[in-house]
C-alpha cells in the first residue's frame, strides 16, 4: 500500500479535552452564618425513632434490663427527647454554632435512656434486706 493509503487507515486525532463548566469555588459569605443547633424537626423525630427502636428491640442493653413494649418505648423516647431539647435548649446562645449544645443535648439524651432502662423494681436476688442493716 501507499503511505497516502496508510495515512488514511490512521486512527483519528482524539478528541479535545471536555471543556469546565463548573463555576469557580466560592470565598463563603461572611454574612451568612451555618448554625447546628436547634436540630430541625425531622432531626428530632430521627432521634425518637432512634431511640425507640433502642429501647424496644434486642440491643447491648437489653441483656441486663427487658427491652420496652413498642407504645411504652414511644412515649419514654418522645419524653427523653423532650427534656433533653428543653434543657440544653436554654444553654444555647445566639454568638455560637451550637455545638457545644449539640453535645450537651446528646449527652443529655445518652443518660436519660440509661435513667429510664434502670429496672423499676429490682429483683429479688438484688433486693437489699433493710432489717438487717
């Protein structure tokens, strides 16, 4: 074959390189401020949710207290969260991101589930004798 027949069996040139559409970072307003607390309503509710399928289904806690009734374990969570949100709430002040809220209301939620898994009335195998004291 010809060099002119070669040249033409070729494989084409590539193609150019995509060209960027995308915008160029932007510098972050300083007017615009991102704040994490208070937690939004679906937040809140993902943290109820949570927490009763915590309270109601085999978890690492239930091997030492019995896990709650569904209806039981609902109203237990919406009240931990409750309490928890009204406490720390008040803590929030308007000059920070509320982070350090965000850890004191997780905190806050952590112990009142422990509050509440305690057993109501203790075995009698743990039951202290008062006579003998």
């Amino acid at each position: 074959m010809s060099e002119s027949g070669e040249a033409r069996r070729s494989t084409p040139p590539p193609p150019p390189p995509p060209q960027r559409t995308e915008a160029p970072p932007q510098q972050p307003d300083p007017d615009v401020s991102y704040r994490i607390w208070p937690p939004t309503q679906p937040t809140r509710e993902a943290i109820v949710s949570r927490l009763v399928k915590k309270l109601s289904s085999p978890s690492a806690l239930s091997p030492r207290y019995d896990a709650m009734p569904v209806d039981e374990a609902m109203s237990v969570a919406r009240a931990i969260e409750q309490a928890a949100f009204d406490s720390t709430g008040a803590a929030a002040s308007a000059d920070d991101d509320g982070a350090d809220v965000l850890q004191a209301y997780a905190t806050s939620i952590g112990r009142r589930m422990l509050d509440s898994v305690q057993p109501r009335t203790r075995p009698a195998s743990l039951a202290i004798d008062v006579e003998k004291l």
